[in-house]
C-alpha cells in the first residue's frame, strides 16, 4: 500500500511539473491606439495554413483597395504559387508572413493541441519557423513576423522563435473562429472590432461559409469608415514578450 501510495504521489506530482513546464500561450496583438478624433484603425491578418485560396476575401481586399498581412506556410506556398506571386506583386497592398513551414504547432515538447501534433522539440520548431521562412524568400520576399499554427506556443518557444528575428504575431479578435463559424456570426465579430484591433482569419478556406461573413465584415468596417493597416505599417503592443 506504501509503495502504490509513494507511486501515486509521484505521478501526481510529476503531472503537476509537467503540467507547469507545458503552459501554453496564445498571445494577443493590438495596434497602438488612435487619439481621439482620428479614424479609428484595425489590422486585417490572414491565415493561409494549407488547402487552396479564397478568391472570395481575396478579390474584395483588392477591388476595395484594403491592405492585409497574409501568413502563408511552405505547404500552401507549393500549391498557390500564383496567387503566392500576385501577392508579392502587390506589395502596396500586402505583407506576407511566416506561418511556417508545414503548419506546425511551435511548441517545443511533444503534445497535441487540437489534435494537431506539435513540433515537440526546439529543433523542430526552428524547422517550422526557419523552413516557412525559406519557402517565402526563395520566392522573394523576406518575413519579419511568425504566426505559428493553432497560435499557441510555449514561452521557451516564444524566446526562440525571437532569437531566431521574427516577432511573434498574436492577435486580439478571432474573426472567423477556425473559420468554423457561420457567415452571419463571422460578419458580427468582425463587424464589432475596435479601434487598435488585430483581427485573425482564414483565406485558404474557399468552400466554407465563414468567407462570405469576413468579406461582409470587413465591407461594414469600410462603411463605417475604418482604416485598414498592415502589421509593417503600425506600432504594435503583443503580450509575453511576442513583440518588444
Ligand atoms: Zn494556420
């Protein structure tokens, strides 16, 4: 009884240690605030993770003129290529992004975050982030920011991936849940942001209907006279040490 009780403890306290050294983050992005009486601003990040490209959210931040940093990771870099080099194309318009190289989690031990195994080693997650990187510059274009996949990491993580010169981008409005939600739900958060916003959502989702809610979200923004920003283009504040 001793022994099974002497084992149980350990195990317990050994998933507590365990459990401390493995907390996750999703860190939060905002951009500097306007003064009072300006226009209020919100930055428009996409995440392009695999898959192929919404023409929808595409053709109406380009019909309206609407600047956004796109993330793209090596996997879909490969099958978008020409969408990939109209988007360089265009750097008025857009800022591409290191969403990794093969949509990874940057989470530096072994586990599953939304089933998705993590890179589970620094090793791979230098893979992950430096991998992404090479994938965009052999096209010519040079990252400064990260976004790993599910946006979660650990704070070592974190501290490597900043190591490594890049900043690491959260965000503070999740407008299309996963791209999971509605298109009605997707159009009232993004609809509904503030001045200062980050707002993250996907654009390699073009069957899905939460791409009819973010290109209404973004229209009713407009309507109201937002301004739209890149992450290049302003002076963010990102929370565990992702920007400063
Ligand atoms: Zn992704």
């Amino acid at each position: 009884m001793k022994t099974f009780l002497a084992t149980f403890l350990m195990v317990v306290s050994t998933g507590h240690a365990c459990l401390a050294a493995t907390r996750l983050v999703e860190p939060r992005l905002t951009l500097r605030k306007q003064e009072a009486g300006t226009k209020p601003r919100v930055a428009l990040t996409f995440d392009a993770c695999s898959g192929r490209t919404d023409e929808r959210i595409l053709s109406m931040l380009i019909d309206n003129s609407i600047p956004a940093t796109i993330f793209v990771t090596g996997r879909w870099l490969k099958r978008n290529g020409a969408v990939f080099a109209m988007l360089n194309a265009r750097p008025d318009l857009f800022e591409i992004e290191n969403h990794g190289a093969m949509h990874i989690p940057a989470v530096d031990r072994p586990m599953a975050i939304y089933g998705i195994p993590a890179a589970g080693s620094a090793q791979a997650v230098a893979a992950e982030v430096a991998g992404g990187a090479a994938a965009i510059e052999a096209q010519g274009a040079t990252p400064h920011w990260f976004r790993g996949a599910t946006a979660k990491y650990s704070l070592s993580s974190i501290g490597q991936i900043r190591q490594m010169g890049f900043r690491v981008a959260g965000y503070s409005v999740n407008g299309d849940g996963g791209s999971l939600l509605g298109a009605p739900a997707t159009e009232k958060r993004i609809a509904s942001v503030r001045d200062g916003d980050v707002i993250i959502a996907h654009i390699n989702q073009p069957t899905r209907t939460a791409g009819d809610g973010v290109v209404k979200g973004i229209l009713d923004l407009k309507a109201k006279g937002f301004a739209f920003v890149r992450l290049d283009g302003a002076v963010e504040d990102g929370s565990d040490d992702t920007t400063n």
